[in-house]
C-alpha cells in the first residue's frame, strides 16, 4: 500500500515499504547531516535505513545551517 | 610559564580558547577560509527545517573536519522547544554537546533564564554536554553549574551588537567564582574586547559578528585570535596593579645635567 507523509508541512507521496532513508535520498537529502523527527520524536540516524514509513505519518526534516 | 594550557571544557582539551559562528557571512568559501584563520576548535551552527523549495548550499560540506561542531539552540523561546532542538540535532548525528540559548526577546535578543536553567537541567539528565548562554548572572552561574552545566557562557553585550564588555562588572564576579569554564559569549565587535574579557580570567570567548562583518573577516578572525592568544598569556602572565601617581621607570638619579 502507498500513501502520503507529510515532510515540513507539505505532502509526499510514499511507496510501499518505503524507508525513511530512501525518501530521504528521493527529496535529495543525502548530506552529512539530516535531522529528522518522525511524529514528534527525533529518530536515531543509524535508524534511517530500517524505519519504515507509514501513512499518515508526519516528519519534520532539518540539517544544520550557519549561525552563532 | 607553563606553555601547556589547554581549554578543558567536560573533559575534553582544547588549544585554542576562541569559538566562532558560522552565522552571517557573505559566502561559505569565507567563512572556511576565516574559521581556519581562527584556530577554533569549536564552531557553533543553528539548526533548522529544510525549504525544499530552496534548500541552498549545504553548509556542512564547507566545515573543518577536525572541529567540534556545537548545534545551537537558537530560535527557541521555551525550555520545551530547546530540549526538542537538541534531541533532533543528537539523534541525527551531531554531537551531544549543545550551546543552550532560549530566547523570547526579539528587540534584544536576551536570554530567558528560567527556561534555560529548567532545559539545561534536563539535557543534562539525558547526557548532554550543555552550554547555557546567559545574561551575566553570578547566582544563576551558580546555578547551572549545579546541575551539571559544562560551561556557562554570559553575554558582553547585546548578540551583534559589537558593544564590547559592557556588563564586565557582573562577568568579573562570574570569572571569580567560576567552578567550570566561563565563556564570554556575544557582543564582542573588537579583538580588544576579547583580550579585556581573556586579560580578567575568562576561560574563552566565542564570537561570530565581528569577524563574519568585518571588512575582511579572514584578516579579523586572525585578529581575533592574537587578542585571546595575547589576553590569555597576559591574564596567565599577572597584571601590574594600577596606580595613583607616576612612577618613574628610568633611574632617578645619576641624570647627565646633574651634579
């Protein structure tokens, strides 16, 4: 089965089974550095490849930027 | 004197007392080029959502490898918020250590410190190495050091505002009492101030704007970092106590015209 997540607000379209990492490569995320959140709870990097996305599920994606 | 003299911050040695911001410069190749003139070893960086509409460039790949990188908090207005910012920045991969700053002041950009003790407190309970950044409080740096902050880090004057030292009275009491390392943090504009700030006993100073603005930011990051170097030696070195009245410093007698 297919389905949305939500990426920083926005609707995604997800494939079945499809990897938090995998969507992180699809949207061009394949920096030192991504930081995620999966309904509100920050997911472990070395999780990436194993978590499995789900309908519904909303993520907040963010890396580091300049600042002091 | 003892040439060794490392900035021990929970443990972990540092040579180089000076931490800089990545914020604010015109371009990445410049401000790689002006942290390398720094020598920081330490470098903050902001955390943030990605615009996948414009995500631009990819600040980590203009990064010194060998540096610590230390995720801020910044845009955090409650303790709730900070403690979420640090957990999403650890758990994809930066480091456990965190500059704390909580902050619900847009004209000046003042730190809460009641938010920020409450999150400090629980970053530390979940193994976080913390580094509050606070208005110059010498009962709150008593404070966080009791819950088991790694530094506390008072600001000189308002972030950005280059004013230089001006609530040096209360960080000299800081400095005096200080039981972790004191970092003088934010409204440095001059390598002059962070010397005054590094020549009164501060164990660091981080500083961002002034070099990120200067005309020439690699030239004012190697500034920078002869003025703690130089502030540091003379801190180390013992100041001479001021005086009254002059004192000569050529013999008084013997003069040619004399007798």
């Amino acid at each position: 089965m297919s389905g949305h997540v939500v990426v920083n607000g926005r609707e995604q379209p997800v494939g079945r089974g499809e990897t938090l990492a995998a969507l992180l490569e699809r949207l061009g995320v394949g920096a030192r550095y991504a930081l995620v959140e999966r309904n509100g709870e920050p997911v472990e990097r070395a999780r990436y490849a194993e978590v499995r996305l789900e309908d519904g599920d909303s993520l907040v994606v963010a890396r580091p930027v300049a600042g002091g | 004197m003892n040439t060794h003299d490392p900035l021990v911050i929970a443990g972990r040695e540092f040579r180089s007392r000076l931490l800089t911001g990545t914020g604010k410069y015109d371009t990445f190749e410049t401000m790689r080029e002006a942290l390398a003139a720094s020598g920081s070893q330490i470098v903050t960086v902001a955390v943030r959502r990605i615009d996948f509409d414009a995500p631009g460039e990819d600040i980590t790949a203009f990064l010194p490898e060998d540096v610590l990188l230390l995720p801020n908090t910044s845009g955090c207005e409650t303790a709730e918020e900070a403690v979420r910012s640090a957990r999403l920045a650890r758990a994809g991969g930066l480091p456990d250590w965190v500059k704390l700053e909580v902050i619900p002041d847009a004209r000046y950009l003042l730190p809460d410190p009641v938010e920020t003790l409450r999150a400090a407190a629980q970053l530390v309970e979940e193994d976080f190495t913390v580094l509050p950044y606070v208005l110059p409080d010498p009962v709150l740096q008593k404070k966080l050091e009791e819950v088991g902050c790694a530094t506390v880090m008072p600001l000189a004057a308002p972030i950005g505002s280059g004013r230089g030292l001006k609530l040096r009275d209360a960080i000299r009491i800081m400095v005096e009492q200080a039981e972790v390392p004191l970092v003088v943090d934010a409204g440095l504009g001059a390598p002059s101030h962070a010397a005054e700030a590094m020549e009164m006993g501060a164990d660091a100073v981080l500083v961002n704007t002034a070099i990120a603005r200067a005309g020439d930011p690699v030239a004012m990051a190697r500034a920078f970092r002869l003025a703690v170097e130089a502030g540091r030696e003379a801190h180390r070195a013992g100041i001479m106590e001021e005086g009254s009245d002059a004192a000569a410093s050529s013999p008084v007698a013997g003069a040619i015209h004399g007798a």
